[in-house]
C-alpha cells in the first residue's frame, strides 16, 4: 500500500509520523556524463552554432576534437554537505528524525567516508547502480548494502556493467533479494536514458518486469523528473501491483524534493516496512510545485556556481568538469583553456538572470502556465493556506550549504580572477 501527499496541499501530513527518510541524492563522488549537451544544442540553433566554433577552435588550436561520450562532470556538493543537506531539511523543516541515503553513480566512496564522521556514522552503504538491459539501460537504487561484502559486490556490480549478460543479472538481484535488509528500487524507471525511444523503452521496462520484477521492491517516483512521468511511473506500478517510494535524485543544493515518511527507528526498519508490510508514504515537498524548467535552471546554477568553501581544486564548476587532454589523459577543463568560450560566459550569464527576483518572477509565471499542475490521485486535493504555503512562496526552502554563496547570490559575486590566466589553451 502506498500513500502520495503533496505537503503544500496537507500541512498535516507528517502528524503520526516520527521520522521521514531521503533516498537518492548525488555527491561529487559521481560521475555524470555529458552527451546531453549536444542533444540539447541540437534544438537551439544558437547554441548547435557556437558549439560547432569551439570545436573548430579547439582542432585549430590544439588538435583536440571536443568529446562528450568521455567528457563528464561531478555534483558540486562533498558527501557531508550533501548528508547535512538532506538531514537540515527533515530536521528543520519538518521537525523530524533523519535517514539520508546517498547513492552516487557505480561506487559507494561517499556513504563509506562519511561512516567516520559522528554525525552520519549510520549513513547506509548505497548505490546507483547503472544496469544495461536489452538496448536500453536502467538505474537502480540499491540501498543498504552490508558492509562487509560492500566493496565485493561493487565488483560485481561493475563487471556486470561492463559485460552485460541477462543470466548474471539475474544471479546478482537474486543474491541482493536474499539479503533482507537490501532494498533494491527502480530509479526514475520511464526515463528513456539512452534515447531509444519511448517505444522500445517500454518494451524494454516491461520485459525487465516481468522477467526480474521480482526482486524489485518498489519504484522510484522521482524528485527531478517531470509530474506527467511520476504519474506513468505510478501507472505502470500498479499494473504490476508495485509499491512506489521516493528519489529525490539530487545533485545541487536544493534537498530532495520527494521524501518517505515512517516511524521507523533505523534505516533497516524503514528497508522492512517497504520489503516485508508492503507500505510507503511518498511525501512530496513545496519545492516540487515550482515550474519544472525552473528548477532545471536552478540545478544548473548550483552546478556552475563558485565555492569558495569547498577544497583547492573543487571550487569552481570548471574545475568539476572533465574531458580527454592530447594524450587522452582526463583533465580538468580549467587545466586546458584561459578562460571559458564567450558563448559558455553568455549562456551562463543569461541563466544567472534567475538569481534576480523580477527575472524569477516572470519566469515562474510564464513556465507555471504551461507545464501542468501537480495532482495525483492518492494525495489529498485539500488547497490550505498555512507555513507551507509560505514557504513555497518565498522559496525558503531551498537551504543553502554551509558557507556557500546561496541560490541568491548577485551574478556580479560569481566573477572570479584566474590563477591560471596563463596556462595554455
């Protein structure tokens, strides 16, 4: 059985309830690819014409040839940032008990680092596990790994991902079903993450299903994806009689916009009131009503923006971008041009307009009157006028990491001097 609130709806929802739980959030312990952006460039002919100058440049200049199927970039929060993130806003917010589970991409370095900081000693061993299957690939969410067979079963994890085999994926799931406190959940499962299509995704999804399903214990209704897909995901669950639970699948610094709530004590009580009652209480927070292509380009924002907290060599997003130098070696961009093409300055500039709240304004009310209103079925459809409300408005609960410039820091306050002006291009 599983619930859906929207909080700005139900004010009350969290009463009854001693603890809420964040699943699926990133840190810069992950690696995210980039083929996107020539996708994306594709449609806007602006940028499909300034990406095609700078690769001319770049092959004049140096020879280089600009490759995104190798390029990549990573999330710009630190796993205690990311872990203080996801517990201040259940905590302060909400006025509950903490579980924050975070699952990078393919290894488990930031849950098994932060096992040695007091505050986050009981962070679960998670991961997003990237799992090709037929011509499509999948991601799921495995949750609470033993530690002690943690980094074995990474391996396998990672020889499964290289040579795909059905068989052995099987094997796999069937020995993490084995173990009672794993919870094993499909990530965003209607996202078509290679392109195949909508089609053959489908059919790839349900033949997964049907074949593996069994050891799925529930899906991922998704932080980051848009309301109209959490509602197929929700479709598609209960056509195959499956629970759903939450993903926020964070990667800036806005925390998850989808939480569980439970009385569970322990993460392992919360992984058997999924696996074993069968129950889930999806709560979905005000930052979720925000226009969708907003937060996209608040995400972004996060992304490039500067931090002058973080370590040497973490601080600024070109130093958390990646691609292939002359001899193939990975470097950081800043380590291979002055400064960023005029056109990556412009576009970046035009997006910190949304730091300005006129800009913000505007924007939030023309994108809200085109993207649809959040509704599900299963959650209330009481409107109240409360501190939630409030908080949406007024965007307070976007919760800025510690010492960081904040979402609403000026444009002006991002430029920054060079220290390798003269490093060559």
């Amino acid at each position: 059985m599983h619930k859906l609130t929207c909080l700005w709806k139900d004010p009350a929802a969290t009463k009854g309830y001693t603890a809420a739980v964040s699943l699926h959030g990133h840190t810069n312990r992950s690696k995210e690819g980039l083929t996107f952006i020539p996708k994306f460039a594709a449609r806007h002919w602006p940028l499909r014409f300034g990406l095609q100058v700078q690769g001319w440049i770049a092959k004049i200049k140096s020879g280089r040839v600009i490759d995104f199927s190798k390029a990549y970039w990573t999330p710009p929060l630190h796993p205690l940032a990311a872990f203080q993130l996801e517990r201040n806003q259940i905590e302060h917010v909400l006025g509950l008990e903490s579980m924050v589970s975070l699952t990078d991409h393919d290894n488990i370095e930031a849950p098994m680092l932060l096992r040695v900081v007091p505050e986050a000693r009981r962070t679960p061993a998670s991961v997003e596990w990237t799992v090709p299957y037929l011509h499509t690939v999948f991601h799921l969410g495995i949750h609470n790994l033993p530690s002690s067979e943690a980094a074995a079963i990474m391996a396998q994890f990672a020889e499964y991902t290289k040579n795909p085999e059905k068989d052995r994926l099987r094997d796999l799931l069937a020995m993490l079903h084995k173990m009672p406190d794993v919870l094993i959940i499909l990530n965003h499962p209607m996202w078509d993450l290679t392109g195949v299509g909508k089609e053959r995704h489908m059919q790839a999804l349900s033949d997964f299903s049907a074949k593996l399903g069994i050891y799925v214990h529930a899906l991922e209704l998704s932080g980051v994806r848009t309301s109209n897909e959490n509602r197929a995901t929700l479709q598609f669950a209960e056509s195959w009689n499956q629970i759903v639970v939450s993903g926020g699948d964070r990667h800036g610094a806005e925390p998850n916009a989808v939480l569980n709530l439970t009385n569970a004590r322990s993460f392992t009580e919360f992984v058997h009131e999924i696996r074993n009652e069968r129950r889930s209480h999806v709560l979905f927070m005000p930052q979720y009503a925000e226009p969708f292509t907003i937060r996209m380009f608040l995400s972004l924002l996060d992304v490039v923006r500067e931090h002058p907290e973080f370590p040497e060599g973490s601080r600024l997003w070109d130093e958390r971008v990646f691609h292939p130098c002359h001899n193939g070696e990975i470097r950081p961009l800043i380590e291979l041009w002055k400064q960023p093409p005029g056109f990556v300055r412009l576009f970046f500039n035009v997006v910190r307009l949304l730091e300005l709240a006129p800009v913000r304004k505007a924007a939030r009310s023309y994108f809200a009157s085109t993207e649809h209103e959040m509704h599900f079925p299963h959650g209330t459809s009481q409107e109240a006028q409360s501190k939630w409300q409030t908080i949406h408005e007024s965007h307070s609960f976007r919760i800025p990491t510690p010492k960081s410039t904040g979402w609403r820091t000026p444009a002006a306050s991002l430029r920054r001097s060079r220290e390798n002006a003269d490093s060559p291009s």
